[in-house]
C-alpha cells in the first residue's frame, strides 16, 4: 500500500460524521428515510437503539474506507482537489452506489431508499476524496 496520510484519513473520517449527521437530520433526509424502513421517530427512541456501538460502527468503516480511498485511489500521485473529488465520486457513484442497487433490487427496496442511501455514500466518498486529495500533497 502506498505511503498513507493518517491525519487526512481521520479528518475525512470525521467529515464523513458531519456529512451523514446532516443528511440523516431532519433538515434532510429523515423523515423519507424513516418513511423508507417503515419507522416513526417514536419508533425509534422506543427503545433507544444503541448508539455507541452504531457510532463506533460507523466510525470504522468510514475510517477503513477513506484508509483504502487514500492508499489506493487519492495517492500522493494524485493529490490534488479535482482529482480527489473524482475519484471520490466514481468511488461512491460507481461501486457503492451501483452495489446497493443491485442489491436493493432483489431486496425489493424502492428508487427512493436506494436513492436516500446511495445519494449518502456517494457525497460522502466525494468529500472523503476531495480532503485526501487536498491533504495528501
């Protein structure tokens, strides 16, 4: 693996909390999210979910994809703003985004949950990227 920029992949692992904090608030996508997977808010504090361990899950699988993002697609090779965030947005559009439709076509999901959870990974690899590719220079 290529020489790896610890301090870009942790400031692109925290803003990929504050992007999926905002896109899953209610200033975005929650209410049709929850519509989605057929929960109210009542619903969900009812009883309250574990929020450690969600947080601490969702922390280090965003910190193992922007390690891979940044040792395999935004090197020091590429290390710029425009080249972080095309491939951050390829990444997200073209392997997550186009892996969750497939599998949310045989799951039966809706254009719309793939779309709300999709649109998510896509912008978040896109600011992964554009933080690699800024701060691995």
């Amino acid at each position: 693996m290529p020489q790896v920029n610890f301090v870009a992949v942790l400031v692109a692992t925290v803003a990929s909390f504050v992007v999926g904090g905002l896109w899953y608030s209610s200033l975005l996508f929650v209410k049709p999210w929850m519509a989605e997977i057929g929960m109210t808010p009542e619903g969900y504090r009812n009883p309250p979910p574990p929020m450690a361990q969600l947080y601490a899950t969702a922390f280090v699988t965003a910190l193992v994809a922007a390690y891979a993002m940044a040792g395999l697609l935004v090197t020091v090779q590429h290390h710029s703003l425009e080249s972080g965030l095309k491939r951050g947005f390829a990444a997200g559009l073209c392997w997550v985004a186009m892996s969750f439709g497939s599998s949310y076509a045989f799951e039966r999901k809706s254009v719309r949950h793939w779309a709300i959870n999709a649109g998510y990974f896509v912008v978040q690899f896109t600011v992964m990227g554009a933080i690699l590719g800024l701060m691995n220079g």
